[in-house]
C-alpha cells in the first residue's frame, strides 16, 4: 500500500476508498496513535466545519421575494457568497488548535470547505425538488384546505403546503393561493404565494409574501 498522505485521508472519510484499502488504513492507524489521532482531529473538523455550514447555508432572518423576481442565485453566485462569508472567530480558533502539529491544515480544510459546501448544495437541491413536486400534487390535485407533507430524509427537512383558494382570469388561466410550512434545520418559515397554471400544466409561482 502506498504511504497515506491528506488526499487519501480525505478520500477515507469521504467513503471513497475501495473496502479493502479502507480496511488497510485503518489497520495501520489502529498501530499508529499519530495517525489515529489526525483521522480523529479531520473528523472534529468536518463536523465543526459542517455545523458552520448549516448556519451559513440557512441564512438569517426572511428573504425578501418580490413578484416575478429573477429566483434563486446562480450556483456560483452563491458558492462566492458563501465564501466571502468569515467564520466564526471561536470555529475558526478551535479549527487551527486542532490542525497544531503538523498536519497539512491549508490543504485539508480547504479540501473540507468544499466537500461541505457541495453536499450542502446537493442537500438544497433535493430539497427543492422534493418541495416542488408536493406543490405541483397540491396545486394540481388538492381541495382548498388540504394539506400535503414533503420530507427529504437526506436532509431532514420538511415541510407542508395547502392551497388556500382558487381563482380564473379574464384570460381564463387557472391560479391558486397557497401556504407553504418548511421546516430547515429546525427553523421554520411560513410563506404565502399565489400560483397560476401555465399552458404545458406545471404551476408557476407569480407573487411570495410572508404573513403578517
């Protein structure tokens, strides 16, 4: 087995080594307390890094939407936000502390910023398209009043929409009042919006705003 640097480290914890190279590395580090302990310090730097992220990415207080806006940021639009955003002062302390010694620390949290960043990413985007198919179901199928569940067990968030009314234009488009309840890493936000049925049938959200 060739000598195990940061980059197999990194492909260790991520789950991306083969099961019997897997094995190997652990094996050794069970004979090498030094290597031990700097799979033990990566670990409590992911999960420090990743509890980071799940404010970062969750944001603080509402979001503002207006009618017919632009919608989410580009990917990278966002990934630079992300970036441009400091750590916590005492989260970045007790990242440094744990990297003391001679582990390649610039190497391996640069490499587990953009592990976490792409995961949570991934997490959103599940969790959009989830979201939007029980709205496209409630929209399209439901009575006034009924409410539908949407769960991603990937992320553990959810949420439940209810459509509230329904309506035609002059046009003779159909549109649809709804509430959307989501739940993100325990805080939940309550959203109303108005929907009109496009002409290949998906649901089109025209107008958000929160309640008073």
């Amino acid at each position: 087995m060739k000598a195990i640097d940061d980059s197999m480290l990194m492909a260790y914890l991520d789950g991306e080594l083969d099961e019997a190279t897997a094995g190997e590395v652990e094996a050794i580090a069970a004979n090498d307390p030094g290597l031990d302990t700097k799979i033990k310090d990566m670990r409590e730097c992911d999960a420090l890094l990743r509890s980071a992220f799940n404010h970062v990415m969750s944001g603080a207080g509402r979001p503002v939407v207006f009618p017919d806006s632009t919608g989410p940021r580009t990917e990278e639009e966002h990934k630079k936000s992300i970036s441009s955003t400091p750590l916590p002062v005492a989260l970045a302390a007790s990242i440094a502390l744990l990297f003391v010694g001679g582990i390649s620390g610039f190497f391996v949290i640069d490499s587990l910023v953009e592990r976490e960043f792409e995961r949570q990413v991934l997490l959103k985007k599940m969790d959009a398209q989830v979201m939007l198919q029980a709205r496209s179901e409630a929209l399209e199928k439901e009575l006034s009043g009924t409410e539908v569940n949407w769960v991603n067990p990937d992320s553990g968030n959810f949420g439940v929409i209810m459509p509230v009314q329904t309506w035609r234009t002059e046009t003779g488009r159909y549109c649809r009042e709804f509430q959307e309840s989501t739940t993100v890493d325990s805080t939940i936000t309550v959203e109303h919006g108005v929907a009109c049925r496009s002409d290949d049938g998906s649901w089109r959200v025209r107008l958000r705003y929160f309640p008073e």
